[in-house]
C-alpha cells in the first residue's frame, strides 16, 4: 500500500455523497424533536402545566445529550480498530430504530409518566448513535477529502446537516400547514418520526457501499508492522481536549439556540407557527450556498482567521438579533439569516478543523468523545437554559453567555496550530503553537 494518498477519483465522491445522506437522514430525525417539541410536551408529559411540560420535553431532549459523549467514545474506538466505514453502518442502525419508537410512542393519558420515560429512552439511544455519527462522520469526510480543499469538502457534513434541518423544517412547515392543529396534536407529529425511521433504513443500505479512507488503511498497515500501537501522552490528550472544546463550545450554543429550536422559541412566544417554520426554513436554504464558501475561504485564508473571525462575529451580533425577533416571522427570518451567516464562518471547515486536531490512530475516538462532550455541555443544555431564563424574563443573561463563549472561541483559533493543506496522515499533537516534543514513552509516532 502506497504511503501516500491516492490520486483524486470517482471513489472518493460516491464515499462523499454517502456519508452526506446518512447525515441528511441522522440530522432530520435528531432536529425534528426540536420542531415538535410543543407536541411532544402535550402528548407525552402532563400538560395541566404547560410551562412545565415544555421544559421537561427541553430536559428529556438534554437527555439525548448524555449519551452521545458515550456513543462518541463506543463507536469512535469501534472506527479506530475496526474501520470508519463500519462504525456509520452501526450508527444509522440505532438513528433508525430510535426514530421509528418515537413515532409509535403511547400516549400520556394511556400509559401515564411511562410515555415520559420511554421517550427519555429513546432520545438516550438517538444520543448514542449521534453521538457515534458525529465524530465518525467529521474523521472519515477529513480523511477521504484532497488535503488542498479539505475544509471545502468538510462543508458537505454540514451542508447536509443543513439539509436535514431543512427537510424536518420543511416537514413541520408541511404538516402544520395542511393539517388542523387539533390533528396535529393527536397524530399528526408522528408522521415525521416515522419518515425519518424508513429513509434511515435507506442511508443504512447506501452506506454498506461506501470505501475505508485511505488514512485509516495506512495506520492499520502500520499496526501490523508494529509490536505496539501508539498512544497518547496525557500531556497531548489535554491539548486535543483544550482545542477541541474552546472552539467547539460556542458552535453548539449557537447552533442550538438559532437553528434547531428558533422556530419553537419564537411559537412558544407568540408567533404564528406556520410563519415562524418558512421563515426559519428560507433562511436555511441560503445558508446553504454560504457553507461551501466559508470552507472554501478557509482552505484559502487558513483555519485560525476563520475561527477568531466566528469567536468575535458571535460577540457582536448577539444582543442585537436577540431584540430584533418580534412576533412578525419577517423579523425571525432577519435574525436567523444574521445568525447562520457568522455561524456557518466556523461550521463549513468544522469537520475539517476539529480532525486535524488529533493524529490518525486516535482521530475517531478523540473527535467523537470530544465534540460529543463539548456538545452535551453547551448544545444540549442550551434550549433549557434559554427558555428558563426567558420564562424569567432574564434572557439578557443567555447573550452574555453566548458573548462569553465566543471570546473563548476566540482565543481557541489563537492557540491552534494552522494546519490547512496539510496532508492529514502527517499531522500529529507535536505540531502544536507550544512545541510539544512526543516523550519517549507512549509517544505518537
């Protein structure tokens, strides 16, 4: 086997595009229980309080997150020994079977605070799967991308999670659009959960055709020749984690808070839902377009200007998009497209960014625990946190929030090391800002 990678070939698209539809299809089902998240708190929780009810489906929605930090570290260490390949296959067998238990869950009033439980079950098995998916994902699209246009080719896992929160927007908008809010209530949120089950079946077949990338097979021929396999020194583990979280903590507030459940944060306060779902759902689809650009410019400009750029662009437009929403959905449109712009400056090279963190033999485990954990602490608490503070009128304290954790993104594109157009098969812990030199005894080599 070649010690460099492959020349650029058909291969490596159909893996691309591959990988991009179980991201449609994992993104559709996790995003679709923040668009119905109101009809989740009136059919599987106690709705004599609504106020309650909704915070509590917020709580069991945190939930999923405990698990994905989980799934993150099972089905990374299942990629690092077992394939990249494989481990997505594993995943989108539990991203299915979660979806399909959702839509055939038994209602509050039949089965009491069982409906409850169940439905934190299910988003603790959806957490285990997107936990596995997402680091999978980010490691094998790093690994099969041209290392000119890696942060380019990274911007199609987001596109298409982007397309997946677009297709379950779309889904909402539809439904609550041609169906009556009473049917919508009874049965009509179910229907989603049940598409986004079959189509996962049909990512879970498409990906049994996708290739191993070619920096996976390259550490597995060196294992072999090897006695032992190389670790990580405790001194490089904190490196990988310091960068990992400082530049991943405000991408998964911000995602959480103007994206997934912006719709449902402006009905909740007053607007027309099916208003709130098209106009979150055009400004999506010109996101879209700005994705492939910003991992174009960081191929371009390099990783740590786009980081810092994002850190500071999150500071200065925090306040001011939280006081344009009214209960026009115009000015809901506003607000997101604002949003999305600054946020997808770091989302298009983030898949990129965050594997170029950590060397190949550790790569799946170490982005998939990492950007799980950093996901579970500031993305999955987010929507409680903010729906809290605003049910006490205090969301002034939530932008402070978002305002500080930019300053740390920030400061995290500072201390990186710049690594665009580096062959991620050379990159390794040493080559961090501080000179870390790998110590004799468990160095990465």
């Amino acid at each position: 086997m070649s010690a460099t990678p492959p020349p650029f070939d058909r291969k490596q698209l159909k893996s691309l595009r591959v990988a991009a539809i179980g991201n449609v299809l994992e993104w559709f089902d996790w995003t679709l229980y923040g668009m119905f998240s109101v009809y989740l708190s009136v059919n599987l929780f106690d709705k004599e309080d609504p106020t309650s009810a909704l915070l509590s489906t917020l709580l069991a929605f945190a939930g999923g997150f405990i698990a994905r930090p989980i799934g993150g570290w099972v089905f990374g260490r299942f990629g690092d020994s077992y394939g990249r390949k494989n481990a997505l296959v594993a995943t989108m067998c539990l991203v299915a079977l979660g979806s399909l238990g959702i839509a055939v869950l038994p209602t509050f009033e039949s089965v009491g605070a069982w409906a409850s439980v169940m439905l934190f079950m299910l988003r603790l098995l959806q957490g285990l799967a997107h936990g596995g998916e997402t680091g999978v994902s980010f490691t094998y699209v790093a690994e099969i991308a041209p290392a000119k246009s890696r942060a380019f080719w990274s911007s199609a896992v987001y596109i298409s999670v982007l397309v997946g929160v677009i297709a379950a927007t779309g889904v909402a908008a539809l439904l609550t659009s041609i169906l009556s809010a009473e049917a919508m209530n009874a049965w009509g949120w179910r229907v989603g959960f049940a598409l986004g089950g079959g189509l996962g079946i049909y990512a879970l077949i498409l990906r049994r055709g996708a290739s191993e990338s070619h920096a996976f097979e390259q550490q597995a021929l060196e294992d072999e020749k090897s006695a032992t396999r190389p670790r990580l020194t405790q001194r490089q583990i904190w490196i990988i984690a310091r960068n990992i979280v400082m530049i991943s903590a405000v991408v998964n507030a911000a995602y959480y808070t103007w994206v997934t459940f912006a719709a449902s944060n402006a009905i909740s306060q007053g607007m027309d839902p099916a208003g709130a779902y098209r106009a979150t759902l055009f400004a999506q689809i010109i996101c879209l377009a700005w994705l492939p650009v910003s991992g174009w410019l960081a191929d371009k400009m390099g990783r740590r200007a786009m980081v810092m750029a994002f850190g500071f662009g999150v500071v200065i437009i925090s306040f001011p998009v939280s006081w344009m929403v009214t209960d026009a959905p115009w000015t809901l449109f506003v607000a997101q497209l604002i949003c999305l712009f600054v946020w997808g400056l770091l989302a298009g090279m983030y898949p990129a960014l965050v594997s170029e963190q950590v060397p190949t033999h550790a790569r799946a485990t170490s982005v998939g625990w990492i950007t799980s954990t950093a996901a579970a602490i500031f993305g999955g608490t987010a929507p409680y946190l903010y729906a809290w503070l605003n049910a006490h009128d205090s969301g002034w304290i939530y932008d402070v929030y978002l305002v500080a954790l930019g300053l740390v993104s920030a400061l995290g594109g500072y201390l990186i090391k710049e690594t665009a157009g580096k062959p991620i098969e050379e990159i390794s812990v040493a080559d961090e800002r501080d000179n870390l030199q790998p110590t004799a005894a468990g160095a990465v080599r």
